[in-house]
C-alpha cells in the first residue's frame, strides 16, 4: 500500500462563501493537518455557505494502480456554546459531488478524518488528479450566532501500485508471427 496526501491549490470560481483570515481561501487551508498554521483560516458565519476547493493535480498514481481509500481530513472548530454546528463535507470527482458527511463540531480545534464508502473507488489517474474538497456550514439549531473555522484541508488518497515489470528479473520475447509477447523460461541448473 502507498499513500498520496494532497493539499487545496485554489478555490473553485463562484464557490467562495466563506471568508478568508487573508488571502485566498485555498492558502489559508493548504499547510496540512500533521503541520498546521492555525493562525490563518477560512470562516463561516451564515449557514448553507459552501465553499469547494480544488485539491493539488500532482500525482504519481497511474490508471493500473488500484485506488482502496480516500479520505479527506480537515482540522476545524466551531466557536458556539451550544453543540449544534455541523460541517459537510464532499469529494468531488470529475464535477460530480459524493455523498456529503455531515460532522458534528467540537469547540476546540480537532483533526477530523472523514470517509464515506461511496468516496472509496477504483478511481482513473486523471479522476484522482481532478478532486475537489467541498464543504458546507450546517446550523441544525437557533443559536444567537455561530461560527465554523476550518484551519487545514488535505485528501489522503491510499492505492496499491500495480505490478512493474523488472527486466532483471523477467526476460521477455515475442512469438514471432502470432505477435504474442510471453515470458521466456529459465532453466535453473542444480
């Protein structure tokens, strides 16, 4: 098994509800969780504000490697005394949204790892390059205010990597006519 973790890169036109420390909104989430800047941050005050984020291309994962997981961690805080606010949060994948997972907030900053089955595909190289983070403000209550805080955003895509070929190890020739490639066959000596 092998492991990419990739960060937001920009901030989806027409999608940007909440508002940023500084910046855009993508740089004040793009650190990641395992080392964070809490100082800067995106911020929702209204609710149903959404905000879609577009995950860092680069990948070094190929159509014949088999995607097992992907997870989105987001590391947030919600700034109420009532334990009512909620966050949604989506993949994306090739302009389609995935079931949403909707995450009750603490109102301490807290690592959250979020999963849904639907997320957990054979995805293409070129599926995988194009992921979007989505998230939504939920207020499932009437507090006289509330606030979401999201600090870091980051997709953990886990895959196994196929099988390479070693010519070192594995001596190939065509068949000839027929055009088949096979292995040719060693013969050890005792």
């Amino acid at each position: 098994m092998a492991t990419e973790t990739r960060v937001p890169v920009d901030d989806q036109v027409g999608s940007t509800d909440w508002a940023a420390t500084s910046g855009e909104d993508w740089e004040c989430v793009d650190e990641g969780v395992d080392t964070p800047n809490d100082s800067d941050y995106i911020y929702s005050v209204t609710e149903a504000d959404s905000e879609i984020l577009i995950i860092d291309g680069t990948t070094g994962i190929v159509d014949a490697d088999t995607v097992t997981d992907v997870s989105i961690r987001v590391r947030a805080a919600k700034l109420t005394d009532a334990n009512i606010d909620r966050l949604g949060v989506t993949l994306w994948v090739d302009g389609t949204g995935l079931t949403q997972v909707v995450t009750t907030m603490t109102d301490t900053i807290t690592d959250y790892t979020i999963n849904h089955t639907s997320w957990n595909s054979d995805w293409t190289a070129s599926e995988i390059a194009a992921l979007k983070v989505g998230l939504e403000s939920i207020q499932a209550g009437m507090p006289a205010a509330f606030e979401i805080r999201v600090y870091e955003v980051e997709v953990v895509v886990t895959y196994t990597p196929a099988p390479t070929y070693d010519p070192a190890v594995m001596d190939w020739r065509s068949s000839g006519e027929s055009g088949l490639v096979y292995p040719k066959t060693k013969i050890l000596s005792f």
